[in-house]
C-alpha cells in the first residue's frame, strides 16, 4: 500500500522528509495505529532511524504514542484539517455523480488530478464487490501508467512530458502520442499497466473553456473488464465526466 | 502566530523534518494560500532553503504550487483529513457543551490534551468579540505557562515535570508545587503568564477513575478577566468541565 511514488531526492534534508512522509502514510482509516515491530518492517529503515523519526513527529505532534510500541497520528493534524478540506474536497453534487457511477458500473470511482510529475486521487467512492480496486486518497500514483495517468497527460505541457518521461524511463514519444490519442478519443482504457490484473476506465473533467482539470477514473479487476462490460462503462464514465465538467469541481479549481 | 514549541533537534535530519513542519503550519484557515516572499520572511529562512523545501513538499504532494509564487497545502493531507477526525475530533455533545461556554462567558474555550511535553488544543470555539484569544488547534503550546498548562501539570509523572523544567527553565519545586496546588483548587487562573495581556481559567477533564484527561480553559484578554467576572468564569467552566467529564471526550480518550 506504499505509494509508489515519493520523491528521492539526493540530498539529506530532502530524504529526511520523505521518511517522515512515508512513515506517516502507513496510517490510514485501515490502520490507524501501527507496532514500533510493522513500521520497522514496512519502512525498511534500520530500527534505530525508525526510533529517532517516531521521536521528531512525536515532538511536533505528528504522532501520537499510545504506550506498549503502538503509534498513531497525532493531534497536529487538525491543524490541516478544515484547511485541507475547504480546498480540496469537490462538492457535494459531484460525489452524488460519482456514487450513481458506482452504483452503474460496481466498481470504484475515483477523481484524479495531477500534482507535479504525480497523480492523486481527491475524492473516492468505493466499489461494492469484495475484491476492489483500492488506493489511498491524498496518495501520489504513477503519471505514466493507468487510463487516469493517460487522460492527464491531455494537459501536460511539452516540458513536463520531457521530465516525466526521463524520470520514469518511458520513450517520450511514446507519452506524447498518448497524450494526444487520448484527448482526442475523450476517454482511455487500461489493463494491467499500473499493477497486474487492474484495468481502468478514465475521462477527462473540463473546465467552460475546455481545459481538462481532472480524470473520471472507474477501475477494479481485468476479470470484470471484459470486452461487453468496458463499451458500457465507457459510456457511463464519459457521461459522467461531462456531467461534473458541468456541475463544476468547486474550490479545487483554483488550484487547477 | 508561529508556536512557540516546535522540536529543535540537534541532527540535521531532525531539523529537516521540524523545518518542514514549521513551514506547513503557515498555511491555516485563515492563510490558505502565501507567497513565497511571506514564507521566507516568516520562517526567517535563507530563500534558497525555503524554495528547495517547498520543491520537496511539492513533490510529495503536502504543497501545492498555485503559480505566481504562491503556495498553498496539497492533496496529500486528505490521507489524513479522515483519520485525523476519527481519532481526534471530539464528540458533538461535548461541542454543545463548549458552545454554551462561550455563550456564558463570551470568550474562547479550548479543549487541550497534553502532547509529549507540550499542550494542544484538540478543540475550539471562538469567542463572540472582536479582541479575542486566537491559538491554533492542533499547534503545540507551552506546558509550563498558561492556566490549561497548570491543569496538565496535575497529570504529568514526577520524570515528566523534571524533564519540562530542564527544557524551559523553570525551577522544578514550582512545577511540582503548582501541580498538587492546581489539582487541589480543581481549576487554575493565569494573567499574563503564556503572552502579555491574556488571561485565562481551565478545569479538567477527567475520566471515570479520577484521572485527568484535558484541560478545558476559557480566554481571552486580561482587560475583561476582572476580579468580579473571574469569580463566575470559574463556576461555569469547572461546571462545563465536570459535563464533559460526565458525557466522555469520545475516541479521543484511547490517547489519554
């Protein structure tokens, strides 16, 4: 469940803040604490770093110790609560589109945006099958893989495809004819590309002057994406995308 | 509005991290976004610092870039915006209970928790006039001045107490005799003691078994906490403490 992608940067300071972030994302709703034991191994630090990290997000209130090696996160989250979600959280009308997309196709809907060489996912609505697609919402994912990745590429600049495509190691030609093929079709469709067995449906959210600000994404087993069942839900995802480009994403706009 | 508590490690790893904090906590609800000429002027930082801080940020996604040298939180802390509030928020009966504080008192009330060996709010309702005390929930406070703080004290071990007045020079017979004194009393009444000019009173919150949990203070400038009207902002809050006592923090209380 580690994103796959933080930055690693060269120098310390940089790598010290990318610990405390990729420590702090071991926390979600599914594990709200975590054993001194389960962050040593899912970090893959040395215990003694584990140790003395715990100690700085424990000082500035970023992580709460629960006594017996158990943490969670601390109090100084509500810091950025309300901010957070005054900015980012898309309104009310959107996510009723997003639920009746769920409940059209089954599967787990999700709204991407991109930030810096990454994706994220700003809003979700689970799927209702047991076995479902699941990321972490406010999480960084691949801008080169998955049909999400692909429809935000439409809105790239030429110099930000350069550095994706070094950075990832993808031929650049290849993300710029995707780019284009994609924002021409208005939807993309994916299997395996992300991580094996997940397929996706994705299409682009516009602003009135057509920019695209955001992907639609539907996304859950290849097992399910069966040839009959995507034409379907091409249709519903690209559907509902207009219908949110209509209703608007909100403040997140601005940021857009 | 920078707290006064932010761990400041020796290691530069440490320093990274709280740097990076310090620079997050800029941005509140009434700072959503800064220039970069702000974020420089305010954490007294060398600007190529703050800007190769600000690209990591970025790239984790905890920044977002909103152009023209502006800045403000990114998607990222929607991870925990969920989590945060499960964990942290406390119960809507206990929010009708501060209400109605403040309704009494027309100050400020807070909730604090003691953190480490700092004090946070993990709770607030504003007071209803324009001169009023403003402290940011979730931000670290002191735990050695500052009437929720003698409050605390009540709880902390004996080790706790020596530690807190090594770190801020305070002798520690008066920590020790502020604490059985306040614990004594059942509330505490400071002027002056955190910043010049405000004052408060706090009761605590405690749980089933006598323990104390919180600390639920009323503040606000030291002009309007005259002698007479102190007298019944110590009645409505020890009153309002032992209603929240009674109703429970909520979830909050595993951390306590």
């Amino acid at each position: 469940m580690t994103p796959p992608h933080t930055a690693a940067g060269g120098d310390g300071s940089v790598r010290s803040v990318s610990r405390a972030v990729e420590l702090l994302s071991l926390f979600d709703v599914d594990h709200p604490t975590r054993s001194l034991r389960d962050i040593v191994r899912l970090t893959a630090l040395p215990k003694t770093t584990v140790v003395r990290l715990l100690g700085t997000l424990e000082s500035l209130g970023l992580v709460a110790d629960r006594g017996e090696f158990t943490y969670s996160v601390g109090a100084a989250f509500l810091r950025w609560v309300t901010l957070a979600q005054s900015l980012w959280e898309v309104s009310a009308d959107t996510r009723r589109v997003m639920t009746r997309l769920v409940d059209d196709c089954g599967e787990t809907v999700n709204i991407y945006i991109r930030q810096d060489l990454s994706r994220t996912s700003i809003a979700q609505v689970e799927g209702k099958t047991t076995v479902r697609s699941v990321v972490a919402v406010g999480a960084p994912y691949s801008l080169s893989a998955g049909a999400a990745a692909k429809v935000l590429l439409g809105a790239c600049s030429d110099a930000a495809l350069r550095q994706l495509a070094e950075r990832d190691g993808v031929p650049l030609d290849t993300l710029r004819s995707e780019a284009s093929s994609v924002r021409e079709a208005g939807y993309a469709v994916t299997h395996g590309e992300r991580e094996m067995g997940a397929s996706a449906v994705a299409a682009p959210i516009v602003s009135a002057d057509g920019r695209i600000l955001a992907a639609l994404s539907v996304s859950g087993p290849t097992s399910r994406f069966t040839a009959d069942r995507v034409g379907r839900y091409v249709d519903a995802v690209t559907a509902a995308a207009r219908d949110i480009s209509e209703i608007g994403l909100g403040t997140v706009e601005a940021f857009l």
